[in-house]
C-alpha cells in the first residue's frame, strides 16, 4: 500500500528523512525545463536514492487539487508512514539527559496534528505518542500541515494513552498536562526541566478525566483577552517552547 506526499517541503522532508520506502517521483510539466526553487534539491535528494522520475501535465496533479491540496509542483510516491513502538520511544529517551516527548490525547484534526509536529521538531522533541484510535494518524495531508516535520520524529501509536501515562512515569519521565481546571499552575511558574512529557487534549473536551489525573501535574496558561482558551496546537506549541527554554544552558536563555 502506497501514499501520496505532495507540496514541497513535505517531499523535500521526507527525502532528507530516509525514513520512507520511495516509488516514484512526479514533477508537474513537460521535462523540458529546469527545476527551480527548492524543486532542484528535491530532485538531487531523489536521485541519490535512485527514486524514478517522472513529468506529467495534468492527470495526478489535477486529481489532487481536486482533493483541495496544493501540490506546488511535486508528489512523492511512498510507504506507508514508519511508526515506532513505546518502547523504542522510552529506550531513546533513557539515553538523552533530557528528553521531551509529546502525548496527544485523541487530538482530531490533522492541521492541528501538523502544527504540533512543526513546533515539536523546531523546539527538540524526541518522540510523539498517538492514541490508535478515534484521532487523527499520520496521513499526507499531516505532513504537509508540519511541512514535513513529522517524517523527521518518531511517532508511537498505543492503544491506552492513560495506560502510557503510567508507563512514562514508571520510566522516570514527568508527565505535565495542558488543562484549564482551578487546579492548574500558571505555566510561568511551572518546572518544565528534567525527562517529561507534554500532554495535549482534543480540540473540544480538552483532556479526558483519567489523563488528567493521572499526569503528575497541570498547567494553564494565562490569558489577557476576551477569548477564554487558545486552539489546542497552539497552546501545545506555547508548553513546548517553554519546555525548549528549560533546557537552554543559562547563558543561551538570555
């Protein structure tokens, strides 16, 4: 079973990755022109890996914009996307001083999805958890909502995000969730130093209860406008920042 990549950067990611199984290449026009932009990198990475080439006028590229995606040119013919399992995610974090993972739980829409996995690779995540089911998956189109981050992170499907709570713990890495509950600490004021894991809720509900109370501690993030929370990726992406910060060498955080 084959998948569709399209738009540059999630082509040109996913070629710098080396993770994926490469098919087939598809380059909009005729051939008899150059590429240009970030396109000639796209087809030097593909001819180090010895990926067919291929020029089409119309035909794939106009069934994908029929899908509303833009395909600025490019499409990548690949395997399916390379998942990891739990464990390999916990043995490479026991080997970083301070590691960062990210646990979304049941988040649903793959722009939200992209958006964490951008903010996940600029800020140094080492791993992403996602439930297997009733939330969205690593798909085309959430690779090309991270402009390909996502082909460079290591992702875990797990069937019980509460049960992996309890695995991480059990692993000697602190699990902080995003929540809005009286309960909370201003995220200013919380230790995001050390082995954690972010742990980011659906759009709507938020985190589930038992993710709640089973992460070692909640922080919220305060607000001064009229709007009473931010977009779920958003406000994941703020905790990741703030976890980055804490861990600048003092100097560097300046």
């Amino acid at each position: 079973m084959s998948e569709l990549l399209v738009g540059r950067h999630a082509v040109q990611e996913a070629l710098r990755a080396g993770r994926r199984q490469f098919y087939r290449l598809w380059l909009e026009g005729d051939g008899r022109s150059a590429p240009k932009g970030n396109l000639t990198e796209v087809v030097s990475l593909a001819q180090k890996v010895r990926v067919p080439l291929r020029h089409v006028e119309g035909g794939i590229f106009d069934r994908i914009r029929r899908a509303q995606l833009n395909p600025q040119g490019v499409a990548l013919e690949t395997g399916p996307y390379p998942y990891s399992e739990i464990d390999d995610l916990l043995t490479a974090a026991k080997g970083k001083r301070d590691p960062l993972l990210l646990v979304l739980d049941h988040l649903e829409d793959p722009r939200n999805l992209g958006t964490l996995f951008r903010s996940g690779e600029a800020f140094g995540v080492d791993g992403v958890v996602l439930p297997e089911r009733r939330a969205a998956g690593i798909t085309p189109a959430v690779s090309n909502a991270s402009s390909g981050a996502v082909e460079h992170i290591p992702v875990a499907l797990v069937g019980n995000v509460n049960r992996t709570i309890d695995l991480l713990k059990k692993s000697n890495i602190w699990t902080v969730g995003l929540d809005l509950g009286p309960d909370t600490i201003p995220l200013s004021d919380a230790d995001l130093s050390g082995p954690l894991a972010v742990v980011v809720g659906n759009e709507g509900k938020g985190l589930s209860r038992l993710a709640r109370e089973k992460c070692d501690f909640c922080v919220s993030i305060p607000m001064a406008g009229s709007v009473d929370s931010l977009n779920a990726a958003i406000a994941g992406s703020i905790v990741l920042f703030q976890a980055f910060q804490a861990r600048l060498p003092v100097e560097a955080a300046r």
